[in-house]
C-alpha cells in the first residue's frame, strides 16, 4: 500500500516521467516515417540516415555533460528549459520546408533531451526521499520509457499511414509544452554551486567532443565499416578524452565518480543491456520482413512483446528489488533476458512466430525492466546528492553508448563482412552476440554489485577502527552510549 509521502509525490514522478516517454517516442515515430519523409524532401539516403543519426550522435555524446549542468546549476531548472528546447525544436521539425532544416531540428531535439532525461531522473531521485518510495518512482520512470517506446511505434505508423509525417513531430509539441508549464510548480532549485561540482568550460567542451567522435566512429562503423574515417573519428576522440583531464578543475567526470564502484558497474552493466538487447527490435523487424514477408505495421505489432514486459512486470520488479537487493534482480533480469535471447538464436527460414519467435521476445522483454531498475537504483543510490546529476548523466551516457555499438555489431553480423547471408543467418550471428554480452552483464552485475556488508562480523572491523582513533572519539561513544 502506498504511503502518504508517496502519493504525495505523485505529480512529481508523472512530470519527470515525461522525459524519457519523450525520448523512447521519439526514435519509433521518426524509425516508421523516414521513407515518407526521404520521398517528401527529396533526401538522399546518407541524409535520411543522419535524420536519426545525429540525434543518436549528439544524446550519447553531451548526456555526460548534461548531468553536471545538473549538479552545477540545478535540475529543476535544466528540466523547464530543455522541455521548452525540445518543443520547440520539435515544432521546427514539423515544419521543416528541406533537408538542412530537418537536420537542424533534428539537433536541437538532442540537445535539449540530453540535458532533459539527467535532469529528469537527478529531479526525481532528489524529491522522492525514501527508498521504498524511490523504488516505485523508479518503476513509473520504467514503465514511462516503455509506453514511449510502444506509442512511438504506433503513433509513427499512423502518422506515416494517415494525415502525414509531420505530425509525428507535432504530437510532441504540446506534451512537452504541458510538461515545462507544469515543471514551474516545481519550485526553484537549492543551491547547487559545491566546490565539488565546479564545471570547467573547457574541459566540459573536449569531454563532450571526445563523446561525439566516439559515437560518431561507431555509427559511421555500422554505415561503412573501419575504414580511415571511423579510424580518424577514434583517434580525434583519444585525443580529446586525453586533454579533457588537464583542465584546471580537472575532467568532466571527477576521479571520485569514478572509484565509486557501484555506480561504475551499475554503467558498465547498462551499457552491456543496452548493446544486447538494443539490437532485438531492428534485427527482428529485419527477419520478418525479410523472410516472413510481413509489413512494417505487422512487424511492429510483432515486436510489441518485447517492450510489453515493462508495462507488465513493473510493481513485481518493486517488491523484488525492496526484498533481494539489485544484485540479485539484476542477476535474476539477465537469467529472464538471456534465456529470450539464446531461444532466438534458434531461427529458421520457416519459423513459425507464435512457437519459434514469441517465447524469446516475452522472455527478453520480462527481464528488461529489472535489468534497468536494479541497475539504475545501484548507480544513483551510493553517491551524495550534490552528484546525483553526475550519475544520471553516467547512466544515461552509458546507455546510448551501448545502444550505438549494439547496432555496429548488429549490422556487422547481419550483413557479413563480403556478401549477405540470408536473414535467418544473419539474425542468428546477432542473437548468439547479444547473448554472450548479456553473459557480460551478469558477470558485471555479480562482481561489481555485491553489498558492502555481506555478513553480520563484517561490521565488527569497522566499530573497532573507529573506536582506535584516539580518546576523544571513545569519550563522545560514551557520552551517547549514556
């Protein structure tokens, strides 16, 4: 039963949900209208290629440094601003007359959504104070993503089909819009300006470039392969990365973010989830339109199971956190979504969906929405609040990272180094990948997520090392003991 503190904080968990039902939308609605929109602005294919890539290259790259604007400045005002940004590059979107508008819209959303969904989850993990209560906000924050990702393909497809693909970008206009007037009920921000979240211009500059040259190389790899402009994009982002670290406030993401390691597994472990399980929907749309002979609409109906498990399995994943620790969920998640994936490894030309395909989209989809959570929770619960946008940005980050090499893996496998294989073979070669790097995500999990006070004596150290600094600290033990 929820308590009063809890529901409360109601409104606040519904508006920061917001961001990422934005951002997991965005990318159905814009994957299902891109035919109509190459046809109606007479684009090239690399053009409407770069309608989705450089929204992916500008969000895996500045996300980092959205999260410490959050520290810096205040989330609850980033959140206002970057929800207004992104309406209103959503609107230029709509009503873009050519290509190069389009493109520029197309930026500006991903500006505004890498500064919104840190922000969005710093908000929420600020606000929401209990940890119970934190568990079932990060639960709507999970089912939010969620029914994005299904509306975004619905909606898109009936954009597409009906009155045209501009409105798949107008429909973000007014909830955005709704969503930045309701976030002025937030109230202003406390003060956010620690020495320990000083922002060097900077170094903020190259951290972020070195992130887009990164994801800028994995993209063009899954285009062109590791030719000398994905070899060029790497070394301009080594050399980035490297002069990032001589600011005179040091880098981007402070050493001690870094040592933190639950946060730094809990990133590792999203970055494998996503690089897994981010290729499932393209790969599997592929075979079914290719081997199947479905249409696009059937094929995102098809796939609907695979996102249906967030929707489904939310309050479970709750009551499983708050009773086994993320450790075990995450453990448990990577069983669920393994077990999907490896059936899927088993396609034929012939397979039957409702026997060959369906039980390893239901099982991949039930163990995503653990997976998230548990990992989420153990990233941002450890550190002080002064650095819970750092850590969102972390999360974030490494999420979109992990997507952009899942899909360089994918196409790689699926096309093959010389001539394509068919699509059952293809998607066979993608699904054994994806389950030897969600094998990777539980061996992160079990070593990087292990509580710190496994047994009852581990506690016992620690008493005696603080009871050996000295008479003062045993007289004030006393004092209280009394």
């Amino acid at each position: 039963m929820p308590s009063s503190a809890s529901r409360s904080h109601g409104p606040v968990v519904l508006l920061v949900s917001c961001a990422p039902l934005l951002a997991n939308a965005d990318a159905g609605l814009v994957a299902l209208a891109l035919p109509d929109i190459r046809r109606d602005l007479s684009m090239s294919l690399a053009e409407a290629q770069w309608v989705t890539h450089v929204y992916v290259v500008l969000v895996g790259g500045l996300q980092l440094l959205g999260g410490r604007l959050c520290d810096r400045y205040g989330a609850r005002r980033l959140l206002r601003g970057s929800l207004a940004a992104f309406a209103a590059a959503s609107l230029v979107c709509a009503l873009a007359p050519g290509a190069a508008v389009l493109l520029a819209g197309r930026a500006g959303q991903a500006v505004a959504a890498a500064a919104m969904v840190p922000a969005a989850m710093c908000v929420l993990f600020t606000v929401v104070p209990g940890e119970a209560e934190r568990r079932r906000a990060l639960a709507r924050w999970t089912v939010s993503g969620g029914v994005g990702a299904v509306a975004g393909v619905l909606a898109g497809g009936l954009a597409a089909g009906g009155p045209g693909w501009r409105w798949a970008f107008l429909l973000h206009v007014p909830l955005a819009l709704g969503a930045a007037l309701a976030a002025r009920r937030l109230g202003p921000d406390t003060p956010a300006r620690h020495p320990d979240t000083a922002l060097d211009a900077r170094g903020a500059l190259l951290t972020a470039g070195a992130l887009l040259a990164l994801v800028y190389a994995l993209v063009g790899a899954a285009e062109h392969g590791f030719g000398p402009p994905t070899w060029t994009a790497l070394a301009v982002a080594a050399v980035l990365g490297r002069l990032s670290r001589t600011g005179p406030t040091g880098p981007l993401l402070p050493p001690a973010v870094l040592r933190n390691r639950p946060l730094v597994a809990s990133a590792l472990g999203i970055l494998f989830v996503a690089a897994s399980t981010g290729p499932v929907v393209f790969v599997a749309s592929l075979y079914l339109q290719e081997a199947r002979g479905y249409d696009a609409w059937r094929a995102g109906c098809a796939l609907l199971p695979v996102v249906g498990g967030v929707l489904l399995l939310g309050r479970c994943c709750v009551r499983a956190l708050a009773r086994f620790g993320p450790r075990r969920c995450c453990l448990a998640g990577c069983a669920l979504t393994g077990s999907g994936l490896a059936l899927l490894t088993g396609l034929s030309p012939d397979a039957r969906y409702a026997t060959e395909l369906l039980p390893g989209l239901l099982l991949t989809g039930a163990g995503l929405p653990i997976l998230w959570m548990s990992c989420e929770l153990a990233a941002v619960s450890t550190l002080p609040r002064s650095a819970t946008g750092t850590a969102a940005g972390v999360v974030q980050c490494a999420g979109q990272l992990g997507a952009v090499l899942g899909l360089v893996l994918a196409t790689t496998l699926y096309t093959g180094p010389l001539t394509p294989p068919p699509p059952a073979t293809g998607a066979t070669r993608v699904f054994w990948c994806c389950t030897t790097l969600m094998a990777c995500t539980a061996v992160t999990a079990y070593l990087g997520l292990r509580p710190r006070r496994r047994r009852p004596g581990a506690r016992a150290p620690e008493r005696s090392a603080g009871s050996a600094r000295g008479g003062r600290g045993r007289a004030a033990g006393g004092a209280v003991r009394r």
